[in-house]
C-alpha cells in the first residue's frame, strides 16, 4: 500500500495533483478557493443590497443613468449613452432585463437577498468552514494519512462545484434568479404564475440537491475518519475542539440533509410535474414544506456555528496560552446543541399559522438551547481569567467571535419569546440577529481560522500588519452596518422589502438605512484587503516554520506544508491538546507528542 | 433603544412591550457583565514574557452554578411570556365585529358581513386595503389568502399573522386610540411585495356608526 502510494505519487501528472486530487490538503484548498470565489460574488451582491434599500429606485453609481439624464432625459456621458442606445434599440441584454437603467427595481431586489443569503450559506460559509477546514484539519489533527476515504473526498468537492455552476447559471436564465428568499417559502417557489420565476427557481433547488449530495459524501467521510483512523493514543477526549465540532457537524449534516432533499424533490415535482404537496388547492400544505424546510434549517444554522465553536475554542486556548476552561462542558454543550437542534425548528414558524399551542412549546426548547450556549460562553471567559493573553490576529478575531456572538445569541431570546416575536417576527431585527451570529460568529471564526493555519497550508505566513487592519476595520463596519439593524427591527422595518419609503412609518428611519449602507461599502472595502493579502502571501508571504505558535495539537508536529501522508510516521499522542502554562517546563506549551 | 418602538394602541399590546423592555434589561446586564469580565481579564492577563497562566482545565462547581442559573433564567423568561402568548394567540375573547381579510398579490381585501351579519350573502360589502374599525371594541380578522402567504402586520396594534392559502385563521385585536394606521405585508409575497399596505381606520363609536350608515349596504 505505502509502497504503491509512493509509485503514483512521484509520477503524478497535474491532473491528479491539482485537480482530481486525492489528498485531503488539496481537496481542502479547493475548497477554500470556492469558497473565498463565492464569498466575494455574495458580497458583491450584498454591496447592490444596500445601495438599494440607502437609495431605493436611484439608478446604481458608475454603470447606471446620471441624475441628468434621469431628470431631464438628456444623455451625459458615455453609460447613459449605451443606455439610451438600449432603450432606443430595445435591445435585451442580460443588463435591460434585469436593471434597466442601473435602476436595481423590485423584482431583481428580490433575487438579491434570495441569492445573497443562498450563496453565503450554502456556497461560502460551509464550503469553508466544513470543506475546507473539515478536510484540512480532521486527518491532521487527530494523526492520520488521509481521510478514510480519498476517492469519496474529491468526488464531494467536484460534486460540489457542479452544484455551483448549476447555482449560477440560474443568474441568466429568463425570468432571472430564484426570488422567493433563501427559505423558497410555497406557493411563491412552487409556481410560476405567481412569482414569474421560471427556470432560476428549479436550478435554485436542483443545485442545493446536488450540494446536499456533496455534504452528505463528506459527512460520512468526517464521521468515518474520526471513529476510526485516530492515531495511537487519541482517545475522543483528546481531540481538539475543532474536531468535536466537525464531527457533531457531520453527525447533523448526515440527519438533516435528506429532509431538504425530500422537501426539495416535493417543491421540484409541485413545479415541474403538477404535483400538490404545497398546494392547498390540490390538497397540500404550504406550511409542511416550513416544517420540513426548518427541521433542516435549524440544525443547519448550527452547521454554521458549530465550526466556528471549535475553532475559536482552540484559538483561544492556544493564544491564552492556558487550557481551555472546562472540555468536557464543551463537548456536552456542543451535543446538547446539537440534539436540542433538532426540536427547536417551530421557532420560525412562531407567526406562521402553525398551531399556537404548538409555538408555546416551541418556545420553550428554544429557550432551552440558549443555555448551552451560554455555557460555552462561559467557559471561554473562564479560559481567558488567569491566561497569558497573545492578541495576535488569530486572537483578535477570536474574541471578536465570542463578543458578537454574544450579542447574537441575546437577541435569540428576544425572539424565542413568543409574544415579542409576534412584533420582531420578518422585520431587520431577525436580520440583524441572523448577521451577529453568521457574520459576527462564523464570519470571524474562519477569518481567526485562516490567518492561524495558512502557514501550514501554504508554507507562508500572511502579514499581520494587513491583517490587523483589517481586523479593526471589519469589527467596527461590522459593527456600524449590523447594529442599527436592532434599531430598524424595533421600529417595525419588515426584512424583504426594497423600498422602505413606501411606508409612512418607516420614512423616519430612512437615515439609518443609509447609515448602514455607508457603513457595509465600507465593510466590503475592508475584505479587498484580506482577499489582497490572501492571495499575496500564497506566494509572497514570509516563509513559516513548522510550528510558528507554540501550540499543541497534532496538525503542528507535521512538516510545513504537510507532504503527501502528513507524517513520515504514525504519531503517537500522550495527552489533550491544550496543556499551555504546565507548571515545572520551561516551554509554555506541551505538544500532544511530546512523552509526559 | 426601544423608543423606536411605533406608538402602541392595542390592548395587548403592552404586554408585549412589557416583555420587550423586561428582556431588553436583562440581555443588557448579561451583556455588560460578559463584556466587562472579557475587557478586564483582556487588560489584565495581557501577554508578559516570562509569566505563565494559571495551569487549570475548569472548575465543576462554577459549570453547575452557571447552567443552573441560565436555566433558570430562560425558563422564568418563558413563563413570564407564555400567559401574554396565550391571551393574545390561544384564547380568542369573544368578538363584537368580524371581518375577513383576504390577501392577494398585492392587496388586503377587507370584506365586512353587511347589515346581516353574515358573510357570504348579497349586502356583504369589500374594500379594498381600508380596514374601517371602532375603537374598544374586540374585533376578530378572519385571514385568508387566494394566492401566496402574506403577513398581516399592523405595527401599532403589535399584531402579526401570516396569511396561509387554504387556511382560515383567526386573530383578534382591539384598539384603544381612534386615528389611521398602516397595514404592511411581512411575508415575502412576490416582485410587489414592497408596498403592499393596507390602512387601518381606526373610528370613535359615532364616526363608525356613520362609516356604517353611510358605506354599508341597505339590508
Ligand atoms: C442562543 C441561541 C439562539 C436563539 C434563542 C435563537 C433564536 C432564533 C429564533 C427564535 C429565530 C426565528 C425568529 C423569527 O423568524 O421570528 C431565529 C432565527 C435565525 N437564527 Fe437564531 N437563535 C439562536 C442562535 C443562533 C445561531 C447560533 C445561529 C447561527 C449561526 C442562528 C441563526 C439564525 C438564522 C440564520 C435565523 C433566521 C432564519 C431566517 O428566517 O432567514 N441563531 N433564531
Ligand atoms: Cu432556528
Ligand atoms: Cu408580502
């Protein structure tokens, strides 16, 4: 075996060392490189979001008509002249069909935030924190090879590319993208007739399928990998937390996906063959596809949190350089999480026509799963008294992770408590509850994630100097752009609609509408320079040694970058992997390796 | 923060302000006792060559205390809110007016039962997007849709419903202060989503009986 494998590896053609790669290392960078590709699309996308809603119906900056010629209809400039052009022509291009004029308008609105939200969610975030970070860190941190199963692994990414093709493809098909929201509610998904969404809309759900079928490659994958090939002496409660919160991941991908695919392939035949499961009229329910779609939806938001859990809680230890406060409580909390999931998907459903009897319990298994999470919080705070705090860039991202998932999780009570969620219910608070916990969360997890173990992927270290700039510059954008949103929720701004100035209520607020879009250009600015110093240090970045945090876990014993099979022979693991600040070393670190 | 709140004229209504305001305290002193502890052992046990951190892995004491304490936190939050759930979506009180409203895209359709009481018959009288009510008076919104969900969503009255087609749903609400408000829709219903609104009239006990007299059919 070991002797075939280094046949094949030293006449490796390009083809199977880039592309159709069996190493989990590559598959990983993959991954990271679909991810990043899609997180700059989605974010491109949030960017037309915000001019919307900070200038509704003003046509876009730069590609769309001047303030002249939309007063006056006199050309000025080149763009209006192509415009104006079009109009005469009547011209269809891609442009005159979806923003006539650079004017965003509402129905392109609605494929914004359908869009934006779905390729987040589904083609950045899990993609990267999952696929890449799953890949990369499960063999190395628990002393295998590889991952059980090579093949699998990068059938999973190509599948998971296809999915994406298919995803945006749906930007230019006729009648445009899918524009029902990431949550597809039916009817609004299921028929053409009342959405004027055609093939987008079927491309929308036959892509997540074939994401779905690529998680769930990988999730067996994970789950296999970590029962079975740990090394020598990597009991489960020596495993990095990192990993804890893949697997539990994997465990919730595994017994989550098949409900979406099931409801998904009813949404589908409903569109497609005339079937009726969501149509009361033929005898459905348009509220069973809100039950399928959320028992799904909430373990996924967790699918979300749970990576960027395990990997602040390794951060954070690492760079206290102190253990991490209370494992075993983690673990738990992470488990707890993991089965209250999936008895807390009515909590979306509290308005929804659901019986109210129904919300009531709803509320409290909700109310239930905050408390894991609090204890997680907790414990973090307990590893940070008494620490010998490092505020690298990793670091600083890591606890920016845990204070704005702090204000996340409190604004979950808020709406788990079912009479204020009747007011708060589809207005921006939901928004801005959503974006402290994904952005603020997950966001700055895998932001903390990739500045710490880029040295070990690519050999080279980012530069930190970019990188706290960047880091400061996001906290507070993030910040200036996500909070107001509170604000707009209380005064009653409904979540979805592209012109507040419609209603009286709101035109009060309209300041803080463009507020927050002067705040998110500004946010968006501040990732040109993390994508910037990205791609830079791949190549230009300042040569890393094989452990360049002092820290512990297995990933760092491996030379850097990891050669094919990571270690040149099995490791054998002696304790947990955060044993910082032992008392009688001189080191404050003690590698998982190192004989006690 | 929550004088942002829109002014509130329903009779529940405060209850749910109340939970607002009670759950608003509460996540704030949380909050601030997390930030303050995280800021201060952040200056505090900031790095220093040469020092080691405390060797612990936890402390099962401080687990039990913390969880118990937020268990009992959240479950005191849950039934403090349950009997103002319960008022407001479980026990309907019985209606003086009935009114159904049906959503289309992008439309309320409010139709009142006429002179009869009855809805279905030949003097039912629809408007379209006037919802025309008397004040302190319990009124009961039978919801339908002909389409696609909508929500209705009337922020003074702090009501919210979703409108599902082939369901019937009933909510309630009765308003303290006459005046005209509005009635978004807080589902994503489709490309005429943004600005579907609806107005809510709501009339002193004469000015109804006039709206009445003057706008319903002769039975
Ligand atoms: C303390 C824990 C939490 C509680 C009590 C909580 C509670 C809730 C509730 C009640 C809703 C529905 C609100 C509504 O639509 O009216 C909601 C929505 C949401 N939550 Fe949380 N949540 C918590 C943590 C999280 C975490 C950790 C994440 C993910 C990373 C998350 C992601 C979301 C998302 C994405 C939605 C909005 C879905 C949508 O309608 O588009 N939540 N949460
Ligand atoms: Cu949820
Ligand atoms: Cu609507």
């Amino acid at each position: 075996m070991t002797e075939n494998d280094h046949v094949e590896h030293s006449k490796q053609s390009i083809w199977s060392k880039y592309i159709f790669s069996f190493d989990h290392k590559m598959i990983a960078k993959q991954y990271l490189l679909l991810g990043i590709s899609m997180l700059i699309l989605g974010g491109l996308l949030a960017m037309l979001i915000r001019w919307q809603l900070g200038y509704p119906d003003e046509p876009l900056p730069i590609i769309g008509l001047s303030d002249q010629y939309m007063e006056t209809g006199e050309v000025d400039g080149v763009v209006d002249e192509m415009w104006d052009g079009w109009f005469e022509d009547e011209t269809e291009n891609w442009l005159t069909m979806t923003i006539p004029g650079g004017v965003i308008g509402p129905e392109f609105y609605n494929s914004l935030f359908t869009m934006h939200a779905t390729i987040m969610i589904f083609f950045a975030i899990m993609p990267i924190l999952v696929g890449c970070f799953g890949n990369f860190l499960i063999p190395l941190m628990i002393g295998a090879k590889d991952m059980a199963f090579p093949f699998l692994n990068m059938l999973s990414f190509w599948v998971a590319f296809i999915g994406s093709i298919v995803m945006l493809w749906g930007f230019f098909v006729p009648g445009g993208h899918a524009a029902a929201g990431w949550t597809g509610y039916p009817p609004l998904s299921s028929s053409v007739e009342f959405s004027g969404v055609d093939w987008g809309q079927n491309l929308w759900i036959i892509s997540l399928m074939i994401m779905g079928i690529s998680s769930m490659m990988g999730a067996v994958n994970y789950i296999t990998t970590i029962v079975n090939m740990r090394a020598k002496g990597m009991t489960f409660f020596r495993m990095p937390l990192t990993v804890w919160s893949l697997f539990i991941v994997a465990i919730l991908l595994l017994l989550a996906i098949p409900v979406l695919a099931s409801a998904l392939s009813m949404l589908l035949f409903d569109r497609i063959w005339g079937t009726s499961f969501f149509n009361a009229s033929g005898g459905g329910d348009p509220i069973l596809w809100q039950h399928l779609f959320w028992f799904f939806g909430h373990p996924e938001v967790y699918v979300l949190i749970l990576p960027g859990m395990g990997i602040a809680s390794d951060l954070l230890s690492t760079f206290a350089r102190k253990p991490i406060f209370g494992y075993k409580a983690m673990v738990y909390a992470m488990i707890s999480i993991a089965v209250l999931g999936f008895i807390v998907w009515g909590h979306h459903m509290f308005q929804s026509g659901m019986n109210p009897a129904l919300g009531m319990t709803f509320m409290f298994s909700t109310m239930a799963i905050a408390v894991p999470s609090a204890i997680k919080t907790f414990n973090w705070l307990g590893t940070l008294k008494g620490a010998n705090i490092k505020f690298t860039v990793p670091m600083l991202n890591t606890l920016a992770f845990v204070s704005m998932f702090v204000i996340g999780g409190l604004s979950g009570i808020f709406m788990a408590s079912t009479p204020v969620d009747i007011f708060i219910h589809d207005t921006y608070y939901i928004v801005a509850h959503i974006h402290y916990v994904v952005f603020g969360g997950s966001m700055f997890a895998l932001f903390g994630g990739i500045y710490y173990w880029f040295p070990k992927m690519f050999g080279r270290g980012m530069n930190m100097t970019l990188g706290k700039i960047h880091f400061w510059m996001t906290l507070i954008f993030f910040n200036a752009t996500f909070f107001p949103m509170h604000i707009l929720g209380i005064g009653g701004h409904m979540r979805r609609i592209a012109n507040p100035m419609q209603y009286e209520f709101l035109q009060d607020m309209q300041w803080i509408n463009e507020f927050i879009t002067v705040s998110a250009f500004m946010l968006g600015l501040a990732q040109i320079i993390f994508f910037f110093n990205f791609f830079y240090s791949m190549y230009k970045g300042k040569k890393s040694v094989d452990n360049p945090w002092e820290a512990n876990t297995l990933e760092w014993v491996a030379a850097t970058p990891p050669p094919h099979g990571n270690f040149p022979t099995p490791p054998i693991v002696y304790g947990g992997p955060y044993e910082y600040g032992v008392p009688d070393r001189e080191e404050d670190w003690l590698s998982q390796v190192t004989k006690r | 923060m929550l004088d942002w709140l829109p002014e509130n004229i329903s009779t529940y209504g405060m209850k749910i302000d109340f939970l607002f305001y009670l759950i608003y305290y509460i996540t704030n002193i949380i909050f601030l006792l997390v930030a303050g502890f995280m800021i201060f052992f952040m200056i505090k046990y900031r790095y220093k060559e040469g020092r080691k951190s405390e060797y612990t892995h936890g402390n099962n004491k401080l687990e039990l205390i913390w969880t118990s304490a937020t268990t009992i936190g959240v479950l005191i939050i849950a039934l403090v809110s349950a009997p103002a759930w319960k008022e407001i979506k479980i026990d309907l009180p019985e209606p003086d007016i009935i009114v159904q409203v049906t959503a289309e895209q992008f439309n309320w359709r409010m139709l009142y039962p006429g002179p009869d009481n009855v809805f279905g018959t030949a003097d039912d009288l629809e408007i379209e997007n006037e919802l025309n009510v008397p004040v302190d008076k319990v009124i009961h919104i039978k919801l339908l849709s002909d389409d696609v969900i909508h929500s209705f969503f009337i922020p003074n009255l702090r009501l919210k419903q979703d409108a599902v087609p082939g369901r019937e749903i009933i909510v309630w609400f009765e308003a303290m202060k006459t005046g005209r408000y509005e009635i978004p829709c807080a589902e994503l219903c489709g490309f005429g989503h943004s600005g579907m609104l609806g107005l809510l009239y709501v009339h002193s006990s004469e000015d109804y009986e006039a709206w009445v007299n003057e706008n319903w059919p002769e039975s």
